[in-house]
C-alpha cells in the first residue's frame, strides 16, 4: 500500500531531536511522498534543504497569510529563486487568516501577498497549497468570501493544466458550499486528522459528498494528531488513521483510499505515479 502526504511541516523545531527517524517511520508505513510547505522565506529554504536529502521528500515555498512580518521584495525574490528547484512542486502555503490576524490593515496585506503569490504561482506554471483553516474562517464570514473571489477572479486567469488543476484547500474546515465553490473552480480538497475526531460528524458528511477524484490526505504534522494518537505529537505515519476514516465514510477499504489519493497527490503535483 502506497501513501500520500500532501501536508506536513518536517522542518518545524519539533522534529529536530528526531527528524530522521521520523521519515524512516514514514517511509517504512507506507508514504511514498512527504510534502513539506514553507511558511515564509526560511523555511522556503528548509524545505528545500530536506528535499534534497531525502528522497521521498518534495517542497512548497511560500509565505504563510500568519508568517508575513518579513515579507518584502528582497525576501520574495528569494523564495522565487528556491521555486526553480526540480523538487519544489508547489507555491505554498500561501492564503487567509483572519481567525489571528485581526487588524484591517494587515488583512489587508495578506490578500496582496496572496495575489502576488497567485500570480506567481501562474508564472512558473506550478499549483497552489491554500491556508484557511481556522474555525471562524473557513466555517463562514469574510475570510471564506474574500478567499473564494480571489481565487474565482485567479483561476479566470489561468489556461492549460493550472486551470485543470490549480491546487489545494489543504486541511479543509469549511461548509459543503464553500467545499462546492472549491471544487467548482477545480481545486482538490486537503482531508487531515480532525475527520477522525469524536464530535466530527458535519465533517464527516461533508467528506461523504466529496468526488473521491478529488480528496487528498495530509497531517499537517505536527498539528492536528488524529484519533486516537490525539494527545501525541503528529507526525505522516499517522495518515494511516485518516485515510481509513476516510475508506469507512466513503464505503471503501483504505487500500483503495491509499491508492486513489496517491495518484490524486500525483496528477495534482505532477512528480510521477
Ligand atoms: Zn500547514
């Protein structure tokens, strides 16, 4: 069985006793893959440093909508040379967060960023990985609007492969509207730990009506630990226990799970089946 994980933060401090090891583990249940996205300039260059080093390890760079302090042109410029790397596959995480960032000035600012860094996500030709995870964000209000028309106005702007297959709403939280409005300008959905917890039957039967074409499976290691390792540290081995929640909610065994977001993952970030 081979699995996919479209999320995961290996750079992140918490893995650095153990990193390694980590990956090992990973490796050795299954992942074929590990996605690591940046969260701005430095961590561009971490992801790209554990790419190198590990084979199963692929990198998004990119400046987070809750990590844009040190966003400016200089900085930009650096992480645009990092995208030419073969195995930066994607600009991300890139997106809104108003659930902590709560100045309209700053709000304003992060939909810019997020802009300049559509626009250059079109330019090399690569998919997006899209930030709105946030109870209050992703559930209702402005942050779920003013995401969903930029990227309506976005994908009107692209052609060929990117309009196809323009990226991901990774960790998704939202309605099944919003899940809708996604699908609808082609986005695949990113499924992570909280669809194993207790109180998620919404989830649940939001992921139910979800094209199975268009499911990813991500950690976000080392947030969201599913059930029942939910007290532990996340790290990619457990995607395991999302992608059989997701086999049991879609009446399917996690084998076929395994298999149809690989090759999801695969079409979507193009590095082979
Ligand atoms: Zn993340």
């Amino acid at each position: 069985m081979h699995l996919t994980d479209t999320h995961c933060h290996l750079d992140y401090h918490k893995f650095n006793a153990d990193r390694a090891e980590v990956i090992q583990r990973a490796n050795d249940a299954g992942l074929i893959r590990l996605l690591v996205p940046a969260l701005q300039h430095k961590s561009s260059k971490e992801a790209v440093l554990l790419a190198e080093k590990y084979s199963s390890v692929y990198a998004a760079v990119g400046f987070h909508p809750t990590d844009l302090e040190e966003f400016n042109q200089k900085n930009f410029e650096e992480v645009k040379a990092l995208a030419n790397h073969p195995k930066v596959v994607a600009v991300g995480e890139i997106g809104i967060d108003y659930y902590w960032v709560k100045e309209k000035d700053k709000r304003e600012f992060q939909r810019e960023v997020l802009k300049q860094q559509l626009n250059f996500a079109k330019e090399i030709n690569k998919p997006v990985i899209l930030h709105m995870r946030e109870e209050n964000d992703a559930w209702f209000g402005e942050a779920s609007v003013d995401l969903l028309n930029i990227l309506e106005e976005w994908q009107k702007s692209l052609t060929g492969s990117l309009k196809e297959k323009p990226g991901v709403l990774h960790s998704f939280n939202g309605t099944l509207e919003t899940a809708q409005k996604g699908l609808d300008l082609n986005f695949y959905i990113g499924v992570s730990g909280p669809v194993t917890y207790k109180n998620a039957d919404k989830k649940r039967e939001i992921i139910r009506q979800l094209p199975l074409d268009k499911i990813l499976v991500e950690t976000d290691s080392p947030f969201l630990s599913p059930v029942p390792v939910r007290e532990k540290r996340n790290e990619p081995s457990y995607i395991l226990h999302i992608a059989d929640r997701i086999a049991e909610i879609h009446s399917k065994t996690t084998a076929e799970i395994a298999q149809i977001t690989t090759s999801n993952a695969a079409l979507l970030f193009g590095w082979g089946d």
